[in-house]
C-alpha cells in the first residue's frame, strides 16, 4: 500500500472506507462479525482499517504449531488457497477459502493447540487481538443488539472453550 503513490493523496477517512470495502467481505461468514458490518459499520471500518492486515504464505510454511503462545495473538480467516490443521492428537483437517482460524485469540489468553500449514501457496486476511480488544473497548458504552453484543458473544465463547476443557474434548485452533 505505501508504495502506490496515489493511495498516499487519499484522506484517512477514505483510506478506512477502502479498508471496509477490501476487508469486510472476509467476515461475512462469521455471525458477530457479519452483525457488527450490517448494524455498527462504524466499528467494523475501524477495525478494518486499523486491526486487519493481509499476508501470503508459501507451500509447506507453518503458519503456528501446537504449543505455541504467540507474541501478538491473532484470528486468521482464509482468503485463498489450503491449509491443513494438525491437531494434538494427530487428526488432519484440511481448510478451504472461508474458514475462520484461531479465533480464541481474540477472547482470551490463547496458545495453539494444533499446527497449522500451508498446502498451496496462500492468503489470508489476519485480526490483530490487541487491536481489535482496543477498538471494542473503545465503543463499550455502544448498546449493542442481542445478537451483535461482542461481550455477550465473548463470555459464552469462553464458556464453551472451558466446557470443552472439562469435559476431555479436544481444543483445537479451528471453529466449528
């Protein structure tokens, strides 16, 4: 982006507008984050612009592997090309364009609980948690909607990742 000239002329205001528009689309998948786009766009232009990076990985680069607790946690969300995810446990998923990865990050202090690599050369729209953790608390007095609260949506994740725990089932970095 700083190397194309014009793009250095557009506004801050424009330059988030853009932003929306390229990265947006990522999450329509997601159910908090395709409320939050319909109902708090202002939010999700923030987001976009400050939090949302894009990176490209190469065929057998390991993108995070079990046990790791990254410096700077972040939700991965496949934008081309194939993953594969290998749990703990030795079970193989292969990922597609669309899938949501290592989404905990965002809710809570999160180490990887599986490998994750690339099988094709790939992209992958990336959410910075830190970031992101601002921005929210940044509009906490927002009356949020039954179905885009993010601190109704984080508390039961967190919920379900500690049911999971207790009861032996296998984390993984992958959502359901």
């Amino acid at each position: 982006e700083e190397s194309v000239e014009l793009l250095q002329m557009v506004s801050k205001p424009l330059r988030a507008e853009l932003h929306f528009e390229l990265y947006s689309p990522c999450f329509w998948g997601h159910g908090l984050f395709s409320y939050l786009s319909s109902d708090y766009r202002e939010i999700m232009v923030k987001v976009c612009h400050q939090a949302v990076s894009v990176t490209e990985v190469s065929v057998g680069d390991a993108i995070f592997h079990a046990g790791e607790k990254p410096k700077e946690p972040k939700m991965y969300m496949l934008m081309d090309g194939e993953l594969k995810y290998v749990s703990r446990h030795g079970g193989v998923t292969k990922l597609f364009v669309g899938t949501f990865i290592s989404e905990a990050a965002l809710w809570t202090t999160w180490r990887h609980v599986g490998l994750l690599v690339a099988l094709t050369e790939a992209r992958m729209s990336v959410l910075d948690s830190a970031i992101f953790a601002q921005i929210m608390q940044s509009f906490s007095l927002t009356a949020f909607s039954e179905e885009s609260d993010p601190w109704k949506y984080a508390a039961e994740f967190v919920e379900e990742l500690n049911r999971i725990k207790e009861e032996g089932e296998e984390e993984q970095d992958l959502d359901d």
